[in-house]
C-alpha cells in the first residue's frame, strides 16, 4: 500500500487542439441550376415558335355530318276520363228576423 502522508506523483495532462480553417464553400450550385434550367426552357420555347411558325398547330377539319334519324314513339295507353267537376256550394243565405212587436 501507498503512504497516504507521502503526495500523489504529478500527472501531466498534454492537450493538443487543432484548428483547421476550411475553404470558404460558395453555393451558388443551386442558383446556377436553376438559371441553366431557365435557358433550357427558353431554347425549347423558342425552338417551338420558330418550327410551329408561331401559330400552334391547326385541328383537324370535322367531317359534316348529316344524320336523319327517325325512332317511333312509344303508344302510351289512354288515360282515364277525369271525374266532373264539381259545382261550387251556394253560400249560406241568412235570413233577417221579423222586428218584435211594440207594445
């Protein structure tokens, strides 16, 4: 065992610290695509004008059609006859009473 009155040995830590300074990186990858993409589309734009001759492209001229159709029509049974109308009641007539006699 170790004399506890006798001081522990000294210990050395050694600590390297390294600093690196990186490239600075530019992104400007994504701007530049994105203009390269516009181009792309402006060429193709364009392109379709100039081969088109500016107009799009004409459709097709239908054919006439003239179609005479003739169906029968269905015979639908006779209805039945509506009863009469009925003459609307006379209103009630009221009758004044006789005045009462005086005396």
């Amino acid at each position: 065992m170790t004399d506890p009155n006798i001081p522990p040995p000294e210990r050395v830590v050694h600590q390297t610290t390294i600093n690196t300074t990186s490239p600075e990186r530019k992104g400007g990858g994504g701007f530049m695509a994105f203009i390269l993409g516009g181009l792309i589309v402006a060429v193709a734009v364009i392109g379709w004008f100039l081969y088109s001759g500016g107009r799009p492209p004409a459709a097709p001229e239908a054919p006439e059609v003239n179609l005479d159709i003739n169906v029968p029509a269905p015979k639908l049974p006779e209805a039945p006859q509506l009863p009469d109308v009925p003459r609307p009641a006379e209103p009630p007539t009221v009758t004044t009473p006789a005045p009462e006699p005086q005396g």
